[in-house]
C-alpha cells in the first residue's frame, strides 16, 4: 500500500524548509504532536531544524529579546506559588485557597487556573469587561477573588525579577504593537507561516496573531484548519467500515487487538492508529500487551514510565524512611523491598521480629540480635540523609544508597540527574538569595519528598534513542490526524468522552466560561465538544475502516457504560442488527487457566513420609490440626503457613493465652489443700506480664491496664470455680506444663506437653487444657468423629507414662463465667456433678479410650505417611474459623455459601 497519503501536504512547499534557516515556519496547537509533524520530513527524505516548529510564545520570545534561563515552565512556577503562599502577608488574604492547599496537586491546579485565565482576554479593557458581566450574572465569589489576587502577586513577581511565562510574554507582545515600539532584531520571520489549529484558545492568542500580521504584513500566515478527508478533493468521502467488540475487560481486549497486528506485515503497521484517552491504566493494559506479543510502538516513548517506573520508586524509598521518622509502616516495606543488604533469611527474621515486637517509629526502638542487620543499614541511612539537609547533600546521599541496591539503570540516572539540576535551577530562580546549586538551601526531608514527588508525577520521560523502523503508532484521543490510515483503532474509549472533561478551573468555572463564551472568543464546554467531535470525525474519514475495543468491566469491576449514545452523537450511527457489541468474551492468553477444570479441587494431597525428610516423631499439636482436617495440617503443620500479623492495640490471641498459662501457673502452684490461694490475682498477673514478651501489642498505660483488668475478671472467675473443683473432689496437680509425653502408636512417635495432669484420689489422671475461647468440641463430637485428639494423646500417654488410668479430660476456658463442661466425663468422675450433654459418657472408660487409641493411631499414621485428605471432620466448627478456607477451595467444593468469621482466639 505505501506510505499512508498525509493530509498536510508539503510536497508543494519543500522549498520553503530546505536549509537551516528555513523560510516557512510551522505553528501548531496542543492538537498536533509535534513527533508527527517531524516524521512527515522524514518520510520524504529531509531533515527539519529547530526553528521549524514554533509556537506564538517562541515567537514573542525573540520578539522581546527573551532566553530560556529567564523563561519558568510549569513546575517552576508552581515552586514559584509555593514559595508566594509561604509568605504570611499573602496568604492572610486567601483564606479560601489556604484551606485548598493541602489538597493533592493543588499547587498544579492554581497554576493552570492562572494561565489559563491570563490568556482569556485579549487586553486589560476586555478583562475589566469579563469580570463586569460575572459579577453581574454571577454575583461575588470568593475562590475566583483570591485566585485573581494571588495572580496579581504572582505577575508583580515576574515583572520585579525580570522573568517570563508564556502568558506574559503574549501580554508584553500586544502591549508592544499596540504601542509601535520595536522588537528585538532576534525575530526574524520567514516568508510564510503555516498555522494549524484545531482547538479552540483564548483571545490573546488570537491578539497575537493579529499584532503579528500587523507588525510583519511581508509574512504570510497560512491559517490550517482541522483537516479531514473532506478537505481533499482528489478522493470522493466515504464511510469506512465499522467494527465493534466488547471483551470482558481492557485487558482482554489489548491482547485480542495485540494478537491481530501480530498476523499482520510490518508494512502494515505503519498504515494504522490507536487511539486511546489519557488514562494510564489504559496504556499500561496496551504496552503489557503489546511487549508480550512483540509488537514494537512507532513512539516507545511511554509518558506513564516515570510514574510507574519502579526503579524510581525505590530510589525515593531511604527518603520516605527518613522523612517519617522511620515509622514502622516504612521500615517493614523497606526490610521487604529487596534493596536492603540483608539475606532473605534475616529480612525475613527482621519482619517478623517487627510483627511481634510492636514497634511504633525511631531506630532507638529497634532492639534485638533479630534487628542488628536492619538497625545497621538504616543508621547509615540516617547518616545519608541528616533531618535539615541541602539538595545537593540528599542528591548524593541517595545516589550513594541506590549504587549499593543496584536499582538504578544508567538511563533512569541521567533522568534523575536532570531532575535534580532543573529542581536546584528552580529553587535559584523562586528564592533569590539561595546561592551555588541551592546549596544554601536546607529542609527537612519530608519537604523534599513532597517536592521531589510532584515533579516526578509531572515531568517528561526521558530521551529515547532508538526507535524501531516500522511499529504501531499509539495516540491520544483529542489529537489531530496528519495523514490518512488504513485501520483506526479506537481502545477504551470512555462512553462520556464527547461530552468533554471539565474546562473549568479555580479562576473560571465551566459556568463562568458558558456565561463568557456567548459574548467572547473563549473555550467553553460546548465548544470543546464540538472540536472533539470534529477530531474523531476526521479520523474516521480518512480510514478504511474503524474497529472499537470495547469491555464489559473496568480495572475495578465495575460495569461500563454503553457507548452506542456517544456513536450517535458522532454521526457514526450502527446498523439496527450492530446496536450492541459482539460479545468476545475473555481472551485466551493464559491458556492453562482455560483448560480442564476440576469440578472441585482434589481432596487427597500425598507427599513423602516425614521420615524421608529426617523427622522421627510428630508433635501432638501437629496430630491435634490433622485431626480436625487434613489440609489444616498439611498448612499449619508441614508447609508451617502463616499469616503476617500486623502490631494491633489489642492482644494476639496467642499471646493472651500465653499471659494466662503463666498467671494460672502462679496461682495454681500456691493452691492449698482447701482451694485458696496464697498468691493474689494481681500478683499473678503482675508477674505473668513481666515473664512474657507480649508480641505484637502496641502497648501504652492505659492499654496495659485494660488488658490486666480483663485478665483479673476472667481469673477471679477460675479461682472460684478451682475452689469449689477442689472442695468436690479432692483432687490433687500432678503435673503443671510438663513432663514431655512421648507414645508409639504402629511405629509412629508422638510427643507433647500437656498444660495440666490431676490426679484423683483413687489414682485416676485427668487431663486439663486451658483456652482462651469456650468454643470447643464436647467428647462425643471427639471420640465419633476421630476429632481434635490432642486431649485423648495426652490421657493415652499420661497413663503410660505415670502407669496410672485416665479418668477423663476437660477443657477450662478463661472467660466471664469459667466454662469447664466440655471434654470427656465419666459417671463415676463427673468434674463438676450431674452434667449432660455430650461430654457426659455411661461406657466404660476402657472401651472408650480403646476407640481414642485406634482413632490416634490412625491419624498419626496419615500425618507420618504425608496423607493429607481436605475433608474437615465437623465443617461448621472449623471451616467458619479456619485460616486457609480459601487456599483449600472449601468455598467452591464443600460449602459456597460459606461466610469467614473472625478467627476465634484460642492457646493450648
């Protein structure tokens, strides 16, 4: 097919730009990527030089003798306002605009509001004329009074510094002819200009051009309007065909539309256009997938990199530890960001030592042979960046970090360089006694971060230097076509685009402009809509044909609105059978997740046996998870999964378990005959807290004293409740928290701790276990179930071990009313009398713990086997409360309408 046919054509005119002082300039508006002006020279063979492209500010720059170290671009200025509404003899006069200032990129708000409204009146009268006719239709407003008087301390500011913006240098131009004074002999203007509009603008432009044409009538000003196919005449228009597919999401729709140029010549590439609105998750969705389908941008300049760009990100990262004060959210997503020094194995043991220490902020805090490696680096960190630093001191305190992270290309460091010099070169400009690369200069780092990140956010991409040859080219809806395309591809397009975003701003609302665009030359709403309408029509015009990338849900989920309603206001009116998208569904670019699908996941996991991996015996925690269900010990127990806890205000339920086995110790070992006790309940829990590290607590006075008045409720309770236990039966501790019970079944050895043997007065054990949460299984759900056999291993093994016979077990849970009945209770040892229910047995002892042998047994085996079936022996019991409900599929294969509680706080 041929290069595609340009509809600014200059093959008429070639002469005109052959050289290095050219005689034709061309002038072109926001709608016009100045890339594509360049390559239309260079498809025919010629270079283009910069004096080529201009525009009305660079003219009235050399009008008036202006050079660029005079001249403030966007964030110079907005360093400009920061530094104005700093000064309390301002800012005591923009109350409104002090109480916005802390809203994000505010500062960038003002200043476009500023320029904005600076450009829409051609002269002083006809802004004395705009403010007249909104005060009068619109009464008084304060945000638009203070805008204006921070605009007037803003320009006095220019004029006494002698430096310029763009709106300025316009000013200054009309002020000039108007006045028939000269101009610098800088300017000097070629025969003809070609002028390329296609958005509307305010009307200092327009009394620039017409000061221009005044001042040089030799030069000819070749006005171009919005080009379209309609404009040539060697072709008769016609429609192009339509195509319109909605994909599950953007996603999908980038890798169908990837996948379809992947088919496709080269050659053809350079015949065809994306379109795509300015939105970075759109273009992020389009560059994954065109890198993972190799298809290769005419324009690999991606100006989302910088934003996205994670190697910048982590070049700010010592910078945001410092400025917090090296709070405890920063320094966990530090020891996790893999550019600390440390192994994996002491980020890891840093992490957790953080999780459970409670640490709030300050490296003071941080203690502990687990920290060493972390409290190092961030010392030399602090070291880098003081609290009252210079910007040449941070520049080199985080670049000496970044070399030892190696984060860092050479490309992302010559951009940062330049930040950095352009920033220094800003604050020199905005605060005029800083001297020398603004090394006069110190804040706290936190000023510096919140400056840094905005410039980031807002500056350019770096330089590319290469490009490939041929390649997709990718632009922006609102931009102008330069040449005709085969296909025209328009993806993501928002259904609401036409109508326009906002063009309203702090000076001047959309209502304002609506009020002073039926009597002024000025951008309005419906003036923007109309220039929109007309750039897509004269896209679709010139192509062959048209497809729209369309998707049923957004990043978010949710449901995107139709775009028929914005086709029909384009003109662009689908036939009655295509009033709705083709549904395409998902696209198949992970094939693997689209294959065999098992109705359920698998329900039998088989690993190695645990003797194969050097273990010789199972703990009776171990036996106790597998029990309950096998995919609970195949988690907790052999894969040892764990949850990353966060530091709460509020006990761990572990820890609170722990604090209550230490002060149940104390008080149980000074239990009398009698069942007093001669250690007082705050004594014990006084020095239950000094025996324990309580982990993860973010502990304060008035904390700690709430916790103790909690434990101190719930012990009162068990020291009654253990009086009247003693005075009924007699019973006497055997053991506390010990011995180590070890016990074969069928060759497989388990081994545990029980918290507490008692023995009766005939010689039986029972067996106690204390929790911190009453929701326990009574001992028919344990003994008809082969169910939560911690407890039955703990009587089986006691027995051998003492040569004693087990009588029972009890669970005693530290709560308001001290529940002690559940377990396992015979007639004849009824602890406490006369209770029902399940945990009351009329067998003999013997013939039930022969069953609780066989039903250890044969769990163990399993466990010792690596046999692991995820089937939860009482699923509503556990699966409400399990951890790994959604890791072993039990929403999808047993329960879907299953909820998660909170899991229960439970010890033992």
């Amino acid at each position: 097919m041929g290069k595609p046919k340009p509809y600014f054509t200059i093959e008429k005119n070639l002469s005109y730009f052959e050289g290095l002082r050219p005689r034709a300039w061309i002038s072109a508006d926001q709608a016009f990527a100045r890339e594509e002006i360049k390559k239309i020279f260079f498809d025919h063979g010629m270079g283009i030089s910069s004096e080529t492209l201009v525009r009305p500010e660079t003219i009235a720059a050399l009008g008036l003798d202006v050079t660029s170290d005079r001249f403030l671009g966007s964030l110079a200025r907005q360093e400009l306002l920061r530094h104005l509404m700093a000064q309390s003899a301002i800012l005591s006069f923009l109350p409104e605009l002090k109480r916005m200032r802390r809203a994000q990129g505010f500062y960038k708000k003002l200043d476009q509001a500023i320029q904005a409204g600076r450009r829409v009146a051609g002269s002083d009268h006809e802004a004395e004329t705009m403010d007249s006719v909104l005060a009068r239709r619109l009464g008084s407003d304060p945000v638009r009074e203070e805008v204006s008087r921070i605009a007037i301390a803003y320009e006095t500011w220019l004029e006494s510094q002698n430096y310029w913006d763009d709106a300025r240098l316009l000013q200054e131009w009309v002020i000039r002819f108007k006045q028939g004074r000269a101009l610098s002999s800088r300017l000097k203007v070629p025969q003809k200009i070609f002028r390329l509009e296609a958005l509307p603008d305010g009307g200092l432009v327009q009394s620039f051009w017409d000061g221009f044409t005044g001042l040089f009538p030799d030069c000819e000003v070749v006005r171009v309007p919005l080009v379209s196919a309609s404009n040539d005449d060697s072709e008769k228009v016609r429609l192009p065909e339509l195509e319109w597919g909605a994909w599950h999401t953007l996603d999908d729709a980038a890798d169908a539309l990837a996948e379809r140029l992947s088919t496709e010549s080269p050659e053809q590439w350079d015949e065809q256009v994306i379109l795509i609105p300015d939105d970075p998750s759109v273009r992020r969705s389009l560059t994954r997938a065109f890198l993972a389908w190799g298809i290769p941008s005419s324009d690999p300049r991606d100006p989302t990199r910088v934003r996205t760009s994670e190697a910048i990100k982590w070049f700010l990262n010592p910078l945001r530890l410092v400025s917090s004060g090296f709070d405890r959210k920063s320094v966990l997503a530090w020891a996790k960001s893999g550019q600390t020094q440390m192994t994996r194995e002491q980020a890891q043991a840093a992490i957790r030592e953080i999780e459970e220490s409670g640490f709030r902020a300050g490296i003071q805090s941080l203690y502990g042979p687990r920290l060493s490696p972390l409290v190092l680096e961030l010392q030399e960190i602090q070291k880098a960046i003081p609290s009252r630093v210079r910007l040449s001191e941070l520049k080199k305190g985080l670049f000496q970090i970044s070399e030892k992270s190696g984060g860092l290309t050479s490309q992302d460091q010559a951009w940062l360089d330049g930040l950095f010099e352009q920033f220094e070169t800003d604050l020199i400009r905005t605060r005029g006694g800083v001297q020398g690369s603004g090394l006069g200069f110190r804040a706290h780092p936190r000023w510096w971060l919140e400056r840094l990140s905005d410039r980031i956010s807002q500056a350019r991409p770096g330089v590319i230097q290469e490009r490939p040859i041929h390649g997709l080219r990718i632009s922006k809806l609102g931009q102008a076509p330069f040449s005709r395309v085969s296909k025209l591809h328009l993806f993501g397009l928002p259904a609401r685009w036409i109508d326009g975003d906002s063009v309203g701003d702090l000076w001047l609302s959309d209502r304002a402009r609506e009020i002073l665009a039926a009597e002024f030359q000025i951008s309005s709403l419906a003036r923007v809509q109309h220039s929109r309408k007309a750039l897509l029509q004269s896209w679709r015009e010139g192509a062959d044909r048209v497809t729209i990338w369309d998707a049923r849900y957004d990043w978010n989920g949710a449901e995107r609105e139709s775009l028929l309603t914005g086709l029909r206001e384009l003109g662009w009116e689908p036939r009655e059978s295509d009033r709705e998208p083709d549904d395409c569904g998902a696209h198949l670019r992970f094939s693997k997740s689209f294959g065999f699908i098992r109705p359920e996941p698998a329900r039998e996991i088989r690993l190695a046996p645990i003797a194969s991996r050097g273990r010789e015996e199972i703990s009776a925690t171990d036996l106790d998870r597998q029990s309950r269900c096998g995919f609970l010990g195949l988690g907790l127990g052999r894969w040892k999964l764990y949850d990353g806890r966060h530091a709460e205000p509020d006990l761990w339920g572990d820890v609170r378990g722990i604090l209550y086995h230490h002060a149940v110790r104390t008080l149980v070992e000074s239990r009398q005959d009698d069942g007093s006790f001669l250690v007082e309940v705050d004594d014990a829990i006084e020095r239950a807290w000094a025996e324990v590290r309580p982990k993860g607590f973010l502990r304060s006075n008035r904390l700690v004293q709430s916790e103790k008045a909690r434990m101190k409720k719930a012990l009162l309770v068990f020291c009654e409740k253990e009086a009247a236990y003693v005075r009924d039966t007699g019973n006497r501790v055997l053991q506390l928290e010990g011995p180590k019970l070890t016990q074969e079944f069928s060759g497989v050895r388990v081994s545990g701790i029980p918290d507490r043997l008692d023995e009766t007065k005939d010689g039986g054990i029972l067996v106690i276990d204390y929790k911190t949460s009453a929701s326990q299984p009574n001992g028919r759900e344990i003994l008809e179930n082969d169910y939560a056999l911690q407890l039955p291993f703990y009587a089986l093994a006691a027995s051998g071990h003492f040569q004693k016979r087990p009588i029972g077990f009890q669970f005693l849970a530290f709560d308001r009313v001290g529940r002690r009945t559940l377990g396992l209770f015979f007639t004849d040892w009824n602890f406490p009398k006369a209770r029902k229910g399940g945990s009351l047995f009329t067998e003999p002892p013997e013939d039930v713990f022969s069953r609780l042998r066989q039903s250890v047994e044969k769990e163990a085996t399993k466990l010792a086997q690596g046999v692991h079936s995820v089937a939860p022996k009482i699923p509503a019991r556990e699966c409400k409360k399990c951890r790994l409900q959604d890791a072993c599929g039990i929403r999808r294969a047993l329960n879907p309408d299953l909820e998660s509680d909170e899991e229960g706080a439970s010890s033992g």
